[in-house]
C-alpha cells in the first residue's frame, strides 16, 4: 500500500505565492509519475501538472508561467510552486502518483487533498 500526504495549502491573496509538498511513503519499488491535480467547487477535477518519469513537466494551459512543479526522487516528493495566483486557482489540489509496489503491481494513488483559496 502506498500514502501521499500533502501540505502547503491555505489562504492568499491574489497575486501571492504558495509551495505545496507531497512525500510517498509505503511499499514502493518506483514511481513513475507525479503530479498535482485540482478540483473547484461544481467542476470536475482537472490536471494542472504532471512529471513522469525523468521528462519534461506537463501544464494546464491555465498556469503555465505561473506554477512549476519539480520532483525529489530520493524524498520520493513531488512540490509545486504557485506564484502570481488568481481567485479562480481556488480549489482542492490533490496530490497524484503512479507507483510500481513490491511486489510488482502498478497503482494509481492519491493524496487526501488540500485546500487552496486565493481571496482578498
């Protein structure tokens, strides 16, 4: 069984900054995705960045130039960096990874989420 769990979330103002973390921990043997998704209140969840593997990162065309994602393969964690942020990036962000675990089985987990709230 894998665990992501997350931190970062919380109120800001628009224009501000915010760093969300997620750390895997459990019975991993690789990780071969991360990624940060979120989910608005009435809307379906949707990505807004992904790493998998060593490539380039994904965007939402809504945050690019404005969120970087990056990944510590030793912490197993995945960070994302919110500058310049907008009322409408208020949403729950969910951490995501797709995991190989031992023994060999290839999952699709995800954090509990955490609240991100972008308001004067």
């Amino acid at each position: 069984q894998v665990q992501l769990v997350e931190s970062g979330g919380g109120l800001v103002q628009p224009g501000g900054s915010l760093r969300l973390s997620c750390t895997a921990s459990g019975s991993i043997r690789s990780i071969d995705a991360m990624g940060w998704y979120r989910q608005a209140p009435g809307k379906q969840r949707e990505l807004v960045a992904r790493i998998i593997g060593s490539g380039s990162p994904n965007y939402a065309d809504s945050v690019k130039g404005r969120f970087a994602i990056s990944r510590d393969g030793a912490r197993n964690a995945v960070y994302l960096q919110m500058n310049a942020l907008k009322p409408e990036d208020t949403a729950v962000y969910y951490c995501n990874a797709l995991v190989t675990t031992t023994p060999s089985r290839l999952g699709d987990y995800w954090g509990q989420g955490t609240q991100v709230t972008v308001s004067s």
